[in-house]
C-alpha cells in the first residue's frame, strides 16, 4: 500500500510539474509504466515486510524514498525492481543534496535515541528524524547484551548437561556444540529485531534515514547515504546518541585479535583462547568461552575483576572461575600479538610468573570503549568533551550548547547500560516536547547484572564506597554465604557458591548497597531493586515473608 501511494503521489506531481518531468531518465515515457510496474511486483506476493530501502533518485529538487521488503521471492523481482530505479536515477554530479527539516534530530540508531525519538513523535507528534549508519538497535542489540545473552543461554546449558548426572540421568557429562549452527540462529534472531526496530519507528512516524551524519553548525546536519548521496537536515533541537565502540590496545599487531564486536563474527569455535582485560564483558566471555568448552586464559592488569563491585563479588567469583578451569595471567601485561600461521595467534606478555608466550586461536580484547564520535564533526558545534573523550551533559543531559543533548554510551554521565538510555531517553522527550519541565533521570540506585558464572548483580554503594561516605560506624553490613539447594545432589567440587550482602545506615537501617552472586541473580535483583529505589529498611525487607525453598528468601531473613 504504501509503494503504491508513492507511486501515486510521484504520479501527481510529475502530471503538475513540466520541469521535473524533463529531468526523468528518457527511457521513461510516462508515470504509467512506473505506477504500474512497481504496483506489479508488490501485488505479485513477491515482497514482503518493510526494510528493503529502494531509492529512486529523480531530480536535484525530488527524491522519493519508497518503503520495501529485504526479502524477494525471486531474483526475478529483484532485476525489475531495478531496472524501475535505475529509469529513475540521475548521475552524482547532478544531484544537490536533499533538504529537510525537522523538529527533532536522533542522531544514532541505538536504543537511547530510538526511545527518544519515538516518545517525541508517537506521544507528542513532534516531527522526528533518527540517522543511524549501522543497524538499528545499537551495540545491546547487535554486538551487546543481546546476543551475549543467547550465548550465555548455551554457556548455561552446557553446564546444566554437566551437572544432570547428579540427578539421576545417564547422560554424558559433555556434549558437542554445533557453533556455527548456533550462530546461524542467533543472528537470525538478531535480524529479526532489527526489523521489529525499523516497524516501530515506522509505527511512531519517525522518518529513517541509513547513513553518517556530520555536524555543519549546531543546527545543520549532513547526512552521506549509503549510495554516497547527500541530505541535508536542519533541526531545532538534535540529541547525540551515537554510542561507542570497543579499544584496541597499543600492542604491536594488536589488530589481529578482536574486540566484542568480533566475538560475534566467529564462524568457528576457538578450542584455545586468551581473554585481555577486567570489566564485565572480559568476564562474561571468558565465562562463555570456558563452559561452552574452549581452553581459556584470562589475562588481567591486577589480581582481580571487576574491581568496581563490591570486594565479595570480587573474591568469590575469582575464585569461582578458576575452579571451573579458567587459566589465569595475573598483573599482566601484553607486548606483542604475531600471525604464527594456521589460523593461529601468538601473544607475548608478561604477568605475575615472568615473561612468556601464549599461541591460541583468539585474542578478544575487553579493555574499554570510547564514545563513537570520529565522524561526527562535534568541533563545529562548540560541544565540550572530557579528557576521555565523552560529551559532557548536566542532570537533563544538556550540553553546553542550548539546543543539542547527549545520553547513553557518548556522554559523561551515568552507566553504559541500555535500560539507563532508554529511561533518559524517554525522560529528554518528555522535558523538550511534553511539558515536564524536570523530567530527568535520576542516575542513583541503577540496578546492573553480569552474566558471569554464576551471575552477579549489585545496586547503591559497595562496601568500600558505603564507608567512606557514611564512616564506619555509620553503617551496618549484612551478608550470607551458604550452597543453593540446586546442588545438594552433587558433589562437593562441583557446587558453586551463593553470597548476599546488604549494606544499610542509619538509626532506620536503610539499605544503600546490596550485592548478590549465585543462580538467578539477575531475576532477582530486578524485584529488590525497586524497594531499594523507593528507600526501603532492612526492617522492610525483615516484614516480607519468605518464598521458601529459594535462595532469594535470604535476603528478607539475614540476622
């Protein structure tokens, strides 16, 4: 329907305008054959969903984007369809660059700006536009937590077949895992919701363009799209959500290695890998790695993980990965990665043990990300950065500049976590377009999980943070550490531990931090997070009657 709409429109204003008709390509007699050939091939069945983007370049003063399906039936289509567009192109020297305004610019098609975007059109009829010149959904849904996700899904199935025997089934204590199966489906998944993406920007008329944007002033936006074309954008007010993307570290062929981007682009599974840094995604895929049954060594700057969470999360779950077999490398340091031929990597470092070599398959670098701001042009706007790099943003994600904003992975303040983006994304909307001067998101208490093995999560201050704000007798600390009863049937080595903290202050014991690791973790957490958001009192978690068995029940009955 809507091809044939445009069709329709393009019709009527070819027949109102001679100018434009004598720039069309002069195989192209009349409109007809254009209305009806494409009107053709949509009735014929042959198209189907809304993401095939098909351009049909008309003039220096027209272009019609026509919404149409990735998936033909036959090539058959695929030629017609352009053979139609090609009637209807015109050379690049020709083309000056289209001219739109909006009243909002998304700058970035991740899922920050999208919600913002969405909640600006949808809900306040604002006309917005949303520039993305990757795919849609951004870092969580395409290389991110997402298909992270999958594959920790599978990483916790492999264990569970491991663990089966103890309850009585006779099966084989490893299994075969088809990666490239796997990975087949998971990016098919993946496809999927990035249509789902595109429907609903569709469904809150939000305009998408796919291509790279650049800064001309702090109102002007050009847009280069994928056929090398050009759109030129004015707004009234423009949010930068562009996002990040993951380092490289300054060791010497330090490219023939991958970043988490490239953990999703294996074909094969690796049998040895070494896994470069200490945050939560050098965690949580040398966690995958290790149970889905590829050698792994973990090499870290310090002796710890994830030294921003609370020290239990830290001794324990350290713990917990060398006694599933993950190879640790210690106060390390890289020096150099070599191409050693077959396939294989060859890594020099040095660490607690003295200098050495390592040959694996992979080398994933999980150092940090910085904000994706290189083609951006920020300079001509006057935007202010910090010394990393980030965008600097008030309370309201404001910049320094009084009509563009900033939110999620590119600016300054808050957590590289979608859920955070999403929720200042929506809050930004409502401020700008719908009349809640001091809607803003509130960047304390933000619960966050990671999908080690087991999971973790934590929320408000560590214990370390709660006593340097509050002093040491001002706050009290409850913990608990005990074996969930999904391993009672195993043996001893086999079970993996469970530990819960709750930090509190005050004469009213308000909780400030809770810090949980074992089965379920991210489940639970969700649930707790909200009492602890609106002030909640260990006397508060103490009235709660516990789901017993389970291990949550810990939390509501700590002494």
């Amino acid at each position: 329907m809507f091809v044939t709409a445009a069709a329709e429109f393009l019709s009527y204003r070819l027949h109102h305008n001679k100018s434009l008709r004598h720039t069309l390509h002069p195989s192209v007699s009349s409109t007809t054959s254009f209305v009806s050939e494409i009107v053709s091939v949509v009735r014929e069945g042959h198209l189907h969903a809304s993401s095939f983007l098909i351009k049909l370049s008309l003039s220096p003063t027209l272009r019609l984007f026509v919404s149409a399906p990735t998936r033909l039936a036959n090539t058959a289509s695929v030629q017609r369809l352009s053979n139609v567009s090609r009637h209807f192109s015109s050379t690049q020297a020709d083309m000056a660059p289209i001219q739109k305004e909006v009243d909002f610019l998304v700058i970035g098609g991740g899922s920050g700006g999208l919600a913002a975007a969405r909640r600006a059109s949808g809900m306040y009829g604002v006309k917005a536009m949303a520039i993305e010149n990757k795919r849609l959904g951004g870092t969580c849904v395409n290389v991110g937590c997402v298909p992270k996700k999958i594959v920790w899904y599978a990483a916790t199935m492999a264990e569970s077949i491991k663990e089966a025997k103890a309850y009585g089934f006779s099966v084989n204590q490893t299994a075969p895992f088809d990666w490239p199966t796997f990975k087949h489906k998971r990016d098919a998944y993946i496809k999927r919701l990035n249509g789902i993406y595109e429907k609903n920007l569709g469904n809150d008329k939000v305009e998408y363009l796919h291509g790279t944007a650049s800064f001309v002033d702090q109102h002007n936006v050009k847009v280069v799209l994928d056929d090398k074309s050009e759109v030129s954008v004015k707004a009234k007010k423009i949010l930068i959500a562009v996002g990040g993307h993951p380092n490289f570290p300054p060791v010497e062929g330090a490219e023939l290695g991958i970043t988490s981007d490239g953990f999703f682009d294996i074909e094969k599974q690796p049998k040895r890998v070494a896994v470069v840094g200490g945050g939560y995604i050098a965690v949580e895929m040398a966690g995958m790695f290790n149970a889905l049954g590829t050698e792994t060594h973990f090499f870290l700057r310090h002796d710890k993980f994830l030294r921003t969470f609370d020290p239990m999360i830290q001794d324990k779950l350290v713990d917990e990965y060398k006694r599933l077999g993950v190879k640790f490398h210690t106060n390390s340091s890289q020096s150099k990665l070599e191409d050693i031929g077959n396939g294989q990597k060859r890594l020099h470092y040095k660490d607690s043990d003295g200098e050495g070599t390592l040959d694996v398959d992979t080398v994933l670098w999980a150092i940090g990300r910085s904000p994706e701001l290189e083609k951006l042009n920020l300079d001509v706007t006057k935007v202010k950065t910090d010394k990393k790099g980030h965008i600097s943003v008030d309370d309201y994600q404001n910049t320094n500049i009084d009509n563009i904003y900033a939110l999620g992975d590119v600016c300054d303040k808050g957590f590289e976590l979608t859920p955070v983006a999403i929720a200042a994304g929506r809050r930004l909307a409502d401020r700008l377009f719908g009349g809640k001067e001091d809607s803003r998101l509130i960047y304390d208490n933000i619960p966050s999980v990671v999908f080690a093995h087991p999971e973790c999560g934590s929320i408000g201050l560590t214990e370390p943070e709660a006593r340097e704000k509050y002093g040491d007798d001002n706050i009290k600390v409850y913990s608990s550490s005990f074996t969930a009863m999904y391993y009672s049937m195993m043996e001893q080595d086999d079970k993996a531990p469970t530990a819960y903290k709750l930090i509190v202050t005050g004469k009213e014991e308000k909780v400030i931090g809770m810090h949980i690791l074992g089965l379920g973790s991210g489940e639970i957490l969700q649930g707790f997070g909200v009492a602890i958001k609106m002030g909640a009192t260990k006397a508060d978690f103490d009235r709660c009657v516990a789901i017993h068995p389970t291990s949550a029940e810990e939390l509501v009955t700590m002494k």
